[in-house]
C-alpha cells in the first residue's frame, strides 16, 4: 500500500501577512486617488468651460448694462426736471418746448435681457456645487439681481401702458417724434444746440389742465426711473466682479 505525504506547507510569519496585506491596501489606495485625481481633472476641466462660457456672457451683459444705465439715468434726470418745473410753475407759464423735451422722457422705455444660456445650464445640470463657496456665492447673488431687475421691468410693463395715454392728453405725437427724432440723433453725434433750438419752437400742447399735469406727474414719480440707473450700475459691479474671480481662479484670458 502507497503512504501519500502532504507536502509540506511552510508557514509564514506576520510580518509576511502584514507585508501582503501592506502591498494590497496600498494598491487600492493608489487606484483610489488617481481615480479621485482624474475625476479632480475632468471636473476643473468641465468648471473651466463653464466659467470661460460665462465670463462672455457677462461681458455682453456689462455692455447693455452700459447703455441701460446711462439711458435711465439721462432719462431720469429730465423727468426730474420736469417735476421741479411743475412744483414751482402753472404750465401755462413753463415753454413749450421744455414741456415737450423734459415730459418726452416720462414714456422712457428700455429693457435688459441677461445673456443667461450658461447661468441656466449650469443651474439646471447641478454644476453650482462644485465650484467653491466664494464663486458660488457671486454667481448665485449676481443671478438674483438679474432676477430683481427682470422682476422690476415686468411691474414697469402695467404703468408704461398708461404713462403713454396720460401723456398723449397732453402732448400732440407728431412733436413728440420730433423730440425723440432729436434724442435718437443726439445718441451718434451730441448736439445742445439743437435740443435748445427745439425747446425755443414752443410747439403746441393739446391742454394745460392742471389736473392733467397732474396726473401725468404722478405717474412718472411712480416708475422711479432713477432706481433702474442704480440697480445696473450695482449689477455693473458684480459682473466686473464676477468675472474677475473666475479669470483669476481659472487662469482665463
């Protein structure tokens, strides 16, 4: 009859499991972080097309902002005098032609519309929160003041419909367009002398009620065109903010 013999199974000692067990914690450790570390690379990648795409926005946002503000504080300002010419003055006494030019910008009318495709996608894909805190933070505040002006300009809509009626008591069109013909020129070349040639023709008005002066002033008192001025040139700041954080944290041109 065959003995078979086991063959003999050396043993090891800990320090040979512990040295097994060293090498293989230290490969899934390894594979961990450079997983970690390409997802690190692929995320700032991807935080890096979104922030480049959203400074042009911005961009294109500062520069209607530009113009949005400058027409309303313009516009504002000759409304501002009208009011004044009417607390101190019967309209019969004021000429014609200031009524005409100052009272032109009561109908003031101009909108902004955010460059906001890259703000939507990157709040509807969840990409907000893997910016920082701080960036987070200025996209966030910077779209909820984009909110409050749109928010604004919607109120506005209700009360511009009637401003223009109440206006068109009082003004004939035709020399309202030759008032607004004057503004439109003014804004390519600048000429004082012909707002002043305008303001000494004293065009006809249809009616000095006083009551419709009024009415009139009220409803330009109640648009507070000069808080449209403020509120793009305080998102005028942000946005020159906005976009030198992300240059700077993204090494963007």
């Amino acid at each position: 009859m065959e003995v078979h013999h086991h063959p003999k199974v050396e043993k090891k000692n800990f320090k040979e499991y512990f040295l097994e067990f060293l090498m293989i914690f230290l490969a899934v450790t390894m594979g961990f972080i450079a997983e970690n570390i390409r997802e690190k690379i692929s995320e700032y990648k991807l935080l890096k097309e979104y922030a480049a795409s959203l400074v042009k926005d911005l961009e294109l946002d500062s520069s209607q902002l530009l113009t949005y503000r400058n027409y309303y504080r313009y516009a504002s300002g000759n409304v501002d005098t009208l009011l004044q010419l009417l607390a101190n003055n019967n309209p019969q006494n004021i000429p014609t032609g200031k009524l005409y030019w100052y009272g032109l910008f009561g109908g003031a009318h101009n909108s902004f519309v955010p460059n906001d495709a890259t703000m939507q996608q990157i709040k509807s894909t969840g990409a907000l929160r893997y910016f920082s805190t701080s960036i987070a933070s200025a996209i966030a505040s910077y779209d909820r003041l984009c909110r409050n002006i749109e928010n604004e300009q919607e109120i506005d809509r209700n009360i511009y419909a009637d401003v223009r009626n109440s206006r068109a008591q009082i003004f004939e069109f035709r020399y309202n367009e030759m008032a607004n013909d004057i503004y439109r020129g003014n804004k390519k070349i600048y000429s004082r002398a012909k707002i002043d040639s305008f303001m000494e023709s004293n065009p006809p008005v249809l009616s000095y009620d006083k009551t419709l002066f009024n009415q009139y002033a009220e409803m330009m008192r109640s648009r507070f065109l000069h808080s449209y001025a403020q509120n793009a040139d305080s998102l005028l700041v942000k946005a020159g903010e906005l976009i030198s954080i992300l240059k700077t944290n993204y090494h963007l041109q």
